[in-house]
C-alpha cells in the first residue's frame, strides 16, 4: 500500500517480483496438497501473463503497439473478471495463512497495477515515461484507446486461454479429481451439482456447461472494465468497493475463528467442571 501511494509508477516492479516468487511457491505448496492444477485457471494464467509482460518489456525490444495490446488486454482481466473474483471467491486478508494472502494477491493487485500504469501513463509529472521512457504506451497511446479496444483485446486474451483450457478440461482435466487433483470445475461441480446436472450426468456435458457459462460471465467483465477505462472516477471507486469487500470478510473470517475457538473453550472448560463434579 505504502508503495502504490508514494510511487505507484514504481509499483509494478513490485508486483511483478512477488509473482515471480509466491506462485511458483504457492504451486510447489499446492502439490502435496491435490490443488496445482488451479494454476491453470484464469486467473492464475492472467497473473503469469502479467508477470511475464512486466519483465520482459524493459529488456526486450517490443512493438510498441504489441504493447499497448497487452497492455489493454491484461487491465481488461484486472479491472474485469480478477476483480469480480473478489467478490465471488470471498477473499480474506488473513495474514497467518500464505495461502490466503496468495489468492488475495493475484486478484487484488493487478487491478491496482493496471490501474496505476494507466492513470501514470497519462500524467504529466512522474509519468511512466519518465520514470520509463521507451517501456509502455505514451500519453497519445492510451488517450487513443477506446473502450471498444479495451473489451477486443480482453476477449482475444481470454479467447485463446478459453480455447486451450477447454480442449484439456473436455479431454483429460474431467478425469484429474478421480486422479487425486483437483480443479476449477470440480470444485464448481461440488458446489453447484444440481444446476449442471440440468444438462445430465454426463461428466463432458457438464464441463461444456460450466466452459459456457465461464466464458459468457468474463465476456461481460470486460464490459465492465471498459468503464472502469473510460471513467477514472468509476474504477477508483470500483477498486475501493472491492476493498471494503476484502475487510468486510476478514473481519467476518477473524470474527466467526474467535467465537468458535472461545466456543470450544467453553466447552472444554464445562467438561473438566462436569469431570470435578462427579469426582
């Protein structure tokens, strides 16, 4: 937070070298624990992406209209379906658990480092071009962008992990939970068997269902982060709505831990009194 207030055009470096150290540690922790194929979900993947994006750029020469389409495609995901996630996955700041503070990060933070890029890109002083010049889009790049090129480039992105990810999931990835690994849509066919099973039993089937569903759901986020571009005003406050939303289920989270553990202690005290008692 400190590093996205005093020199939010520095911020992505930051974020780009957390990438490179927590997720490859979160998948080498997810392994022994049947959950590393939920690095292949899009968010996830997006997250990579943006790494990857963010260290090439200074030591490769690149297009800059190259960049400047990764650039809209990956605040598409960030202001689009990563920061839904927010709200949908129910992510908590719960500092004691590296897990946790993982699943926050990959969605919390890019819509902060997409934010940021842009809203530098197009200022005057500490602009990314002078703090960086030659690595992002200028001014005149980004003031050019419509929102329709905003929602064309995340769908292209979104299009070709959707393809790739649907052909496994259809194939193999269906099998993985009878494997010992789990996925997104076993987690999802868990929770929401009696609306895929609208479709049949039909394993396949379902998975097409959820695939569906999926892609028309992020096809809409898109949308919504073109807004976020065209009205700076709209994404702070979207960016500060789902901020709330992180505190509002930390508390909650921290909240419900306390009561049970003094529930249990109550409890406990109880049975030892009863113990006396009787003694």
């Amino acid at each position: 937070g400190f590093i996205m207030g005093r020199w939010p055009e520095c911020f992505w470096v930051f974020y780009a070298a957390e990438c490179w150290v927590a997720i490859p540690l979160w998948i080498a922790r997810a392994w022994a624990s049947s959950r590393a194929l939920y690095a292949l979900e899009p968010c996830w993947v997006m997250n990579i992406i943006a790494a990857v994006y963010l260290t090439v750029t200074p030591v490769l020469d690149i297009d800059m209209q190259l960049r400047l389409f990764a650039l809209q495609a990956l605040y598409a995901a960030a202001l689009g379906f990563l920061s839904w996630s927010i709200l949908t996955s129910r992510n908590a700041m719960v500092l004691h658990s590296f897990s946790e503070m993982t699943f926050l990060s990959i969605h919390a933070k890019p819509p902060l480092v997409f934010m940021a890029l842009k809203r530098q890109g197009l200022r005057s002083v500490h602009s990314l071009d002078q703090s960086w010049p030659g690595l992002f889009p200028v001014a005149a790049d980004l003031q050019a962008t419509s929102v329709m090129d905003i929602v064309r480039a995340g769908l292209v992105l979104y299009a070709v992990w959707w393809a790739i990810y649907g052909v496994w999931l259809l194939s193999w990835g269906v099998g993985m939970p009878d494997k010992g690994l789990r996925t997104g849509f076993s987690t999802v066919q868990g929770e929401f068997s009696a609306w895929l099973k609208l479709v049949g039993n039909s394993q396949r089937a379902q998975a097409a269902l959820y695939m569906t569903v999926h892609g028309v759901a992020c096809a809409a986020s898109f949308l919504w982060a073109a807004v976020c571009w065209r009205y700076e005003w709209f994404c702070i406050l979207w960016v500060l709505a789902t901020f709330i939303r992180v505190l509002w289920t930390t508390a909650c989270r921290y909240a419900t831990d306390i009561l049970e553990d003094c529930s249990s202690k109550l409890v406990s005290s109880d049975t030892a009194g009863d113990t006396q008692s009787a003694s």
